[in-house]
C-alpha cells in the first residue's frame, strides 16, 4: 500500500470560495517547512499557487487566523495550483472571522 492518505473525497466544488493572499508557513514530515501561499480558501479546504514538491495525499499542518493549527490533505495538483482539503470543516463562526482577517477590505468579502 502507497504512503499518504487514503482519501474518500466528496464534491465540494460548490462550497463558497472567498478569494484571499494569505501566506503561511505549512508543516511536512519529510520536507520540514513548506512555505504555501493561499489564493482562495472556504470552510473545506483552499487553494495554493506556486510550486509544491509534494504528491497526492500528502499532509501539511497550517496555522490560520482564529483557527489555529489545522491540517490539510493534497487533493489535486496542476502546473503551479494546488488544492487542499482540510481534515475537519471549520465551523461558521470560526470561518466568518478567519475571512475577516484575512480580507479587511469589505469590497472583496463575499455577501453574507
């Protein structure tokens, strides 16, 4: 059996995305510090642009604004974007003030 997650992945392709450029320094247990720069994100998972030297499955540990430590599955990979799943959904509360955070200005948040 391969390494990394085996993974039963549903369509959350619907879940809101709310646009962000949020960079983070992620945890991987072979490679040490990851430094991941988030593009979109939603209470599943986000998106990452640039260059990642991972694989399918693979794991890294983020820390976001008001939520903390959170870890993250790698789902899909094209070119230099990156999709991620988180391991748990964040609840609403947390999410709604983690976007507030992460885009003060009002104009780019998503309608409520």
């Amino acid at each position: 059996m391969g390494a990394g997650a085996q993974l039963t992945v549903t369509d959350m392709r619907r879940a809101t995305r709310h646009p962000v450029d949020h960079k983070v320094i992620g945890e991987h247990r072979r490679l040490g510090d990851v430094h991941i720069h988030i593009v979109n994100i939603s209470a599943h998972g986000f998106m990452a642009n640039g260059p990642l030297d991972l694989s399918r499955g693979e794991r890294v540990v983020i820390r976001l604004p008001e939520v903390g430590r959170i870890e993250a599955h790698l789902i899909w990979t094209t070119d230099d974007r990156s999709g991620f799943q988180f391991e748990r959904i964040i609840r609403l509360d947390d999410f709604m003030r983690m976007i507030d955070t992460l885009q003060p200005n009002p104009r780019l948040r998503r309608k409520r």
